[in-house]
C-alpha cells in the first residue's frame, strides 16, 4: 500500500463511495474499486487500533 496516513484513507474511501453511488464506472473499475477501499478500509481500522493502545490505561 502507498504511504497513507488515516486522513488520506478515510478521504480516498469517501472518493471511492462517491464513484460508486455514481454507478458511471464499469463492473471491471467497481470491482478494482471496491477492493481498493477494503483494502484502505483494514489500514484504517489497523491505525485506529494502534490509536486506542496508545490512549487507554494499563490494565483496562
């Protein structure tokens, strides 16, 4: 994956959604698109985790 921070990821899958309820890209583009959101979708979730360990107390 390209270097991304969680901004940048959260911001190409709001691209990705928009192009996609436009349903103007082919079942080739969608199918492409759609994998390339899960794929930003798990760094998302991956960098919210790290996020979370970071802020909540020992032993929580």
């Amino acid at each position: 994956m390209n270097e991304h921070t969680f901004e940048s990821a959260l911001a190409r899958l709001n691209e990705i959604i928009a192009l996609l309820e436009k349903n103007e890209v082919s079942l080739s583009q969608a199918a492409t698109l759609y994998q390339e959101g899960q794929d930003l979708l798990k760094f998302a979730q991956t960098q919210l985790t790290q996020f979370e360990s970071l802020i909540e107390p020992k032993g929580e």
